[in-house]
C-alpha cells in the first residue's frame, strides 16, 4: 500500500518553501509539489510544518491521494511508482481534465534560472496577466488565437519603465517589436517545456495535446540598429580627460563610463553583466562564461581574453580580491551598474559628437574595426571573438576541432594597436 507524507526540503530564491507530498510505493520514494507555500515562521527548525492551517490542507490533500489508491484496487500493487503518480496527479487535478497553471507554472522555473534570464519570464507574466486580467491561466487556454491576440496587446500597451507607470496613456508609447518577439518567445519556451515533462507519449499519456506554435509564428526580432563608432570616435573617447573622481561623495559616473567602455571595447566587447560577475583572471586570461548566453550553451558560452599591455593599468584601477572587477561592491546588481555606464555615457556621446551613446557601442564598434580594411580579420574570427552560437552546420564542424583562442587574442592585438593609448597608460 502506498504511503504519503507532507515535507519541505529547500528554500526557494523568495525565501518560501514549497510543501510537497512524499509518496512511498513499492519501496520507492518520489515526490510531487503542491500549490502550498510555507515560510520559516510556518516551520520548526526541523522544517517540520508546525502551522494548522497548513496541517489541514495538508491532510485534505493526502485524503484525496489515499482515495485515489483506493479507487485503483489491486491494480495498484503492481503499478510502477511513477505511473501511480501520474494517476494521483491527474485525480487530485479533477480526473480525467488535466489543469496546469501556466502562471504558477512558469514563476516556479523562473525562480531557478539565473536572474537575468528568468527576470525576462517574469516581466512576460506581468504583461500575461495584464492582458487576461487575472492571477491564473490554464496551459489548455493558449491557442494559437490567444496568441494573436497577445501579441496585439503587448504591441498597442505602453511602455511599463520608469515614469511611464505614471504617465497618462494618451502620453506613452507602444512598445517595439523586441517585446513582442521576447515575451511569446518566452511562453513558447515554456509551453515546450511543459509538454517535455507532462506528456509522455511512450505511456499513451497526452496530458497537453495542443501545439499552438504549429500554427503561430513567432515575428523576429527587429535588427539592432548600427551602434558601431570610428576608430576616430574610439580615440577621442580615450583621450578624454577625466574629471575629478570623487563628486559630492559618489564616484563620477563620467569617469565609470569612459573606464568601463574602454575596458569593453579591449576586452573584445564584454558585456556589462559579464565584468560585474566574473571571476579573477588566470595569469593575463580573462576567462568567462557568458552571463546572456551560458545556460543556452553545450559550452557554456565561454570565453577567454588575453589582457594586453595597454589596458593593464585600467584593469589594476578596478581590481577586486575575488571578482575580475570591484564593480559588484559598489551596485547592487549588473543592471543598476549597466545604468550608471549608460547614464555617464550620454554625457561622453554630447562631447565627442554621437547622439545616445549607448554601453553595447563598444561591442559593436570592435566587430566593425576588426572587420574594416584597417584590420582585415576574417568574418568566422570576428564571430568567435563575439562568442556567438555557431550555426547548426558548423556546431557538428566544432565537435571536431579545439578552439585556438590565440587567434581571437591576435586579431584583438591588432584592433587595439590602431589606438593611441599612451593617455591611459601614462595617466593612470
């Protein structure tokens, strides 16, 4: 006979625990999650739960589970413990109708991807329940008309950032097709995902059946627009004098700025997220693992870079005991630091003549300068160097060979020796 038992074991990121019911069959453990949330004051220190409100609908669940085995009869006692927990799950779900809240459903992935990553799932559902009005959504609903008509509400609804919260409607303005294709990427993923753990065709078991993909296509994105700089532009940022460090008490964001997108455009086009998380270098190698990328990776999106002479001064100005940069002492995370770069650099773009200058230029700038007649690297160099996925014709060529990462090194050698740096070596 099978046995059942209400537990908690790990924290979540949010500080709660979720209560799950431990199913013992046949000498064999699994256990399922339920839709019920503790936190420590609902627990003793054991994390056995202590509180009744809690106890009791534990009880009511673990009633149902026992009705559930009862109603199997003797087919129970050679039924595989897994296929016994589909059956529960589908009994405790309302029988033969299968229920998964999308909503719950994806916050509860989202809370275990990295923070970046899982914030974009997130700021999906908050767009998700402002278009159906509400706190759930059953995974049976999204159709490929629900879709559609998603879409259309996350094109026409104004921006959420900032002051626009505030704003009158008639003052906003939609938001642009990078949303639209980001957000029902996102439900896809999920959708997908769900499927993968919730179907099992081998077993006959279909519990989602719908593919509204099929039918709906998701819109690319729309072209990031041409951020690059000249080399002119480049030495003229370099050349910029700084202004005194320390400015009613907080450090010049000018000078952060001017710093970090130096340090960028040298480091073969790090990303902000990358310099504020990144560990301390190996020997003069900056090795990294793409913080946009790394779970989407076979591997890990990683990345190395060799520190060359010029910028070894303005690497010692930022060094930190345990992170390639001090930058994580001063902002709480990568996107408050990408905010204070961005901030100094449109002061910087007003100086040298570039209108919103943005962090991501200096990324752009050293794909474009390598690319140039003045440097002449090959196009699948620059692409190495970016770190980007390969194609799928080429992922099975990768298998096959080892990334010579001094050809990257090189051809970044010969993009910083277009550079005067004696401002930044001589100064510093």
């Amino acid at each position: 006979m099978a046995t059942f038992k209400a537990e908690v074991q790990n924290k979540r990121a949010d500080g709660t625990y979720n209560v799950r019911i431990r199913v013992t069959h046949n000498r064999q453990i699994r256990r399922m999650s339920t839709n019920l949330y503790v936190t420590s004051e609902d627990l003793t220190k054991s994390l056995k739960i202590k509180s009744v409100n809690i106890i009791d609908k534990c009880d009511d669940l673990i009633k149902k589970c026992r009705k559930a085995c009862n109603d199997l009869g003797f087919e129970l006692f050679e039924m595989p413990i897994d296929d016994l927990v589909i059956k529960i799950k589908k009994y405790l779900q309302g029988g033969d109708k299968f229920y998964l809240d999308f909503i719950q459903y994806t916050k509860d992935k989202a809370s275990k991807m990295k923070k970046g990553t899982g914030d974009t799932y997130l700021n999906m559902l908050s767009a998700l329940k402002r278009f159906i009005k509400r706190e759930s959504l059953d995974i049976s609903e999204i159709s490929t008309n629900f879709l559609r008509e998603f879409e259309i509400f996350i094109s026409a609804e104004p921006s959420q950032r900032g002051n626009n919260r505030k704003k009158a409607k008639k003052d906003l303005t939609a938001k642009g097709g990078r949303a639209v294709s980001k957000y029902l990427a996102c439900v896809r993923a999920m959708h997908n995902m769900a499927k993968e753990e919730f179907n099992d065709e081998d077993r006959g078991i279909i519990n989602i059946p719908f593919s509204p993909f099929k039918k709906y296509k998701l819109k690319p994105q729309p072209k990031t627009r041409k951020r690059a700089i000249s080399v002119a532009l480049i030495q003229q940022l370099i050349d910029l004098p700084y202004e005194k460090e320390i400015i009613g008490g907080r450090t010049s964001r000018f000078n952060l700025a001017k710093d970090c997108f130096i340090l960028s455009f040298a480091l073969v086009g790090m990303n902000s997220a990358d310099m504020f998380y990144s560990g301390l270098p190996k020997k003069n190698i900056v090795i990294y693992n793409r913080e946009k990328t790394e779970g989407r990776r076979d591997d890990g999106a990683e990345m190395r870079v060799r520190i060359e002479n010029c910028i070894t001064k303005l690497m010692d100005k930022y060094k930190d005991d345990n992170k390639l940069f001090r930058f994580h002492r001063h902002y709480t995370n990568h996107a408050t630091f990408n905010a204070a770069i961005n901030k100094g650099l449109k002061r910087i773009g007003k100086l040298i003549g570039v209108d919103d200058l943005e962090f991501y230029a200096a990324r752009h700038s050293w794909a474009t300068i390598a690319r140039s007649s003045a440097v002449g690297i090959d196009k699948y160099t620059v692409h190495e160097g970016l770190n980007h996925a390969s194609n799928k014709d080429m992922k099975v060529t990768d298998i096959y060979i080892d990334k010579d990462w001094t050809v990257i090194w090189e051809a970044n050698k010969k993009v910083l020796n277009l550079f005067d740096w004696s401002n930044i070596t001589s100064k510093l």
